[in-house]
C-alpha cells in the first residue's frame, strides 16, 4: 500500500469510536468519520450530537458524515466519500453501539429489539456491504482491514441484557465468517470485545442494574479498574496496523480479563 490510508469509522463522535479516530489519525491515517448525531427514542439515554462530532473531525483533520448505520443509503455515502476525497478505501471500523436491557429477554419489547440489533448487529452488515467492495478495489497485493466493535456480552450471557447480548454474539459470527471470506482476498476481519469501559453507554448499563456509578463495574475486572476508550482503541489500531497481517477471524477481549475470570 502506498500514500496515505484511509478508512471509514462509525459511531466516530464519542465513546469507543472517538478513541479510535484519533488514534488513526494520529497513526496518518485520512478518515470519514459518521455518526447518527440524534437520539433514538427507543433507547434510555442520550446519543451523540453533531457539535461532538465535528470536534472530533477538527481533531483528526477528518470528514464528518452525519449518518445511521441501519440506513444502506448512508453507508454508501460515507464510503464514496472515502473513494472521492481519499482515492480509495483501506480500512472499515464498526465501532458504532447502544445499549438498552432491564427485563428479561422473553420480555424484551419489539422497538427494543429493533434498535438493537438494527445498529449493533446489521449496522455491522451495512458497513461491510458498503465497504468490502471499495477495499477489492485496491490492487494486489491488498491489505485490507475490517474490524467491528463486540463487547464481553458477545462472549457470555448477560441477564437483563439479552437482546444486546445476542446482538453482539451475532457480530462475532458475521465477521468470523466474512473473515473466512475475505482471506484469500488480502483482507482480514477481526472483532475486539471489550469490557467495561467508561463511556455513556456504560452509565446506561449501570442505570440498568441500578448502580450508583459506572465504577462498579470494575468488580468483574481483575485488574481491579474500568477501561479507559483509548485502551480499546489500542487494540483497534493494532488491528489496522501491518503488525496484525497474521490475525484473521480472531476475536480480542480487550476486557481487562473479564472474560477469563467468567
């Protein structure tokens, strides 16, 4: 590969995402960076707004494009955008989720369900669709890069969360199975599931289990504390770098050993 890389971040204005877009771009990568920038009514907190992304973007020296994971139509956009501005397309990160629970699954309400696996889950799909063909279009030898955003939940149950826990499962097999896919295409796909990590998702778990902090979740962390974003996001660079040309299909619990104390 040569010249600048570039890649497509969603769920890009705070949280997770934010980390990951800044840690790119510090790393010289060229970025569009969408998110919704609306709340969705279905969901107990607030999303991100359009002044937080467009800080993020001032950061990184990015596009920003307000966007939903669930709609095809904008995740086309934001690739072509990446092809227009950038001349090609190297990289895709499904960083965008939410979060909703507190009854159990069988009672899980539609709209829940909905929304659930509509960003987390098919906001996944809708990304690769618009992204793995812009990334074949790189000559030979490519180095493509796909990576989603799971959680522990992918891994293991999660009472009160079912709907969110199913939903992350399901990214794990989407994207092990394109990773099988893609292999002999010179594109690897891999998942990075973390713990509990200090974003305003978390406080919304937290408001689930009727927590008085997002800290107490630190309990199921051997390591004794929350994770910070840029820690995950560690992880996902690594993932884009040429260092990770050996991982594909692998699943990285960058859980503060969550899920070996399960």
């Amino acid at each position: 590969m040569t010249g600048a890389r570039t890649a497509v971040v969603t769920g890009a204005a705070r949280g997770i995402g934010a980390a990951v877009a800044r840690g790119l771009a510090a790393d010289g990568w060229k970025l569009v960076l969408v998110d919704i920038c609306r709340d969705e009514p279905d969901l107990p907190y607030p999303l991100a707004t359009r002044p937080e992304l467009d800080q993020v973007a001032a950061d990184c020296g990015a596009l920003a494009v307000v966007g939903d994971v669930r709609n095809q139509t904008d995740m086309d956009a934001a690739v072509a955008a990446a092809v227009e501005t950038h001349g090609g397309l190297d990289a895709a990160v499904a960083a965008a989720g939410v979060m909703a629970g507190a009854r159990p699954g069988w009672e899980t309400r539609d709209e829940t369900w909905d929304v659930l696996m509509g960003v987390n889950l098919a906001g996944v799909w809708r990304l690769a669709r618009a992204a793995v063909p812009a990334m074949l279009a790189r000559p030979e030898p490519r180095r493509g890069r796909f990576v989603a955003v799971s959680s522990v939940a992918g891994m293991t149950g999660m009472p009160l969360l079912a709907a969110y826990s199913a939903s992350k499962h399901g990214v794990i097999g989407l994207v092990r199975s394109m990773a099988a896919e893609l292999g002999p295409l010179g594109v690897t796909a891999n998942v990075v599931a973390p713990g509990s990590t200090a974003t305003a998702m978390l406080q919304a778990s937290a408001d689930i289990y009727g927590l008085a902090h997002q800290d107490e979740f630190s309990v199921h962390h051997p390591m004794g504390r929350l994770l910070a974003p840029e820690e995950v996001a560690a992880v996902v660079r690594w993932l884009l770098s040429p260092a990770s040309s050996a991982l594909t299909g692998a699943v990285l619990p960058a859980d503060a050993g969550m899920s070996a104390a399960q």
